[in-house]
C-alpha cells in the first residue's frame, strides 16, 4: 500500500490519485483565468464554483486539503490532485499518516477482519 492509499484510508475515501478521468467527488487543481491569473480551485463541482469556498488566491494549506476531503465522509468518494507536489507533498502525507498511526491500523484491522 503507497503513501497515498494509506491517505485514502485513513480519510475514508476509496482514493486519492493524480490520474482520473471522469467526474472526482473533490477536484484540487490550479486554475487560469481569463486575464493570465492563477487560482487554486477545490470543488465537488467544477461546473457550479462557490467562489467564497472553493477559490484560493494562494495554494491551500496541507490542512484546508485534508478537511475538505474528510468533509467527505464517503468511501465510495475519489479525490484528483492535479500535482501532488503542490498540494499533497509526500513528506507532509508521511507525516500525517505517522501521527494518525493508530488509527490507521485499526482501520486495516478492522478491514482484515471483515475479509
């Protein structure tokens, strides 16, 4: 299990990947406007933008990502990051999955048994 699936898990989403086509529960990715300007867009709907809650000026910190995907709530749900690097580094997903350890065992566990 990579770093990202441990994520997935912990967050309770089926996945957190960088390559999906389709329609994502939760799209992160950096955006052009119009007028030559980057934003930094997290929506459930790419086609119906809240401005006030899913635009950023600057990139979203770690944490604002984080919550988001656990406003979720959905183990069916799939996140697209357009860059990892940019808005999930591995190092700060490491160190996540590290303080949440506990956790993330009794989930795996708790999978394990139901198998």
């Amino acid at each position: 299990m990579n770093t990202y699936e441990k994520l997935a898990k912990l967050l309770g989403v089926a996945q957190i990947t960088d390559d999906f086509r389709g329609s994502p529960d939760l799209e992160i990715g950096e955006w052009h406007t119009a007028d030559s300007y980057d934003v930094h867009v997290m929506t459930n709907d790419p086609r119906n933008i809240q401005f006030d809650y899913d635009v950023f000026y600057y990139t979203p910190s770690f944490n604002q990502i984080i919550d988001r995907i656990k406003e979720l709530q959905d183990e069916d749900a799939i996140v697209y990051v357009s860059d990892f690097e940019t808005y999930l580094p591995e190092y700060e997903v490491q160190d996540y999955i590290d303080e949440h350890e506990e956790d993330l065992l009794e989930q795996l566990n708790v999978e394990n048994y139901d198998n």
